[in-house]
C-alpha cells in the first residue's frame, strides 16, 4: 500500500464511526447500519449489538459477516471514488467480565461517549 492510500484508510478509521455490517439470513444476504470502534492495531472492529437486534441472532446463527466502512459523502461528482474498506470476519461475541472485555469497552466509550450507561 503506497503512503497516500494508508494515510487516507487511517484518516477514514479514524474519523468514520458507522459501518454496513452485512450478515446472512435463511442463506439471504442482510446489511444494516452499526457503530464501530477499531482496535489499536486494526486487527479487529468491534461493534456493541443488542441481543433483541435481527443482525445479532443472524450473527449467532452464522458467524460469517461482512463490514463496509466508507468515506464520508463530500457531495462530489462521482460518489464512486468514495475511499471505503471492505472486511470479512467471523464474528465472536464478547461478554462482560471476560478477558479482553475492559479495554474494549472503554475505547468504545471514549468513541460514543453516550453509551456508556
């Protein structure tokens, strides 16, 4: 990756916090809008779901889930040449108390300062 494109994907986790989370449903594919904060080292993306939420029983049912996160729309004439990255992971559920739980937590809080109750 030449500099310009790696200063401009770091700018773009840096600065975006909403992603297109896609999941799969009865073998269809689902995408919905969630908050997200990357780890430290961007070897992860984590997102706080709720349990009642139809892409988190999809993401139990099928851990194989997709995450698009794109430039901000800057109104310019061609919306193609948005930056955006494109991931495919396996989603692993995280639960209060775990190791690893803590820090992730706060760096969401620091992100979304709103959720924290």
């Amino acid at each position: 990756m030449d500099a310009h494109s790696e200063k401009l994907l770091l700018n773009i986790l840096a600065s975006v916090r909403i992603a297109a989370l896609g999941t799969m449903r009865d073998e269809a594919p689902r995408v919905s809008l969630v908050a997200f904060v990357p780890a430290k080292d961007f070897s992860a993306y984590y997102v706080h779901v709720s349990r009642l939420a139809q892409h988190t029983v999809d993401m139990q049912k099928n851990k194989q889930v997709s995450l698009l996160i794109a430039e901000t729309d800057d109104g310019r004439a061609d919306p193609q040449t948005l930056a955006r990255l494109s991931i495919r992971a396996a989603a692993e559920f995280m639960e209060n108390g775990e190791p690893g739980y803590a820090p992730v937590k706060a760096w969401y809080i620091e992100r979304f300062p709103q959720s924290e109750p």
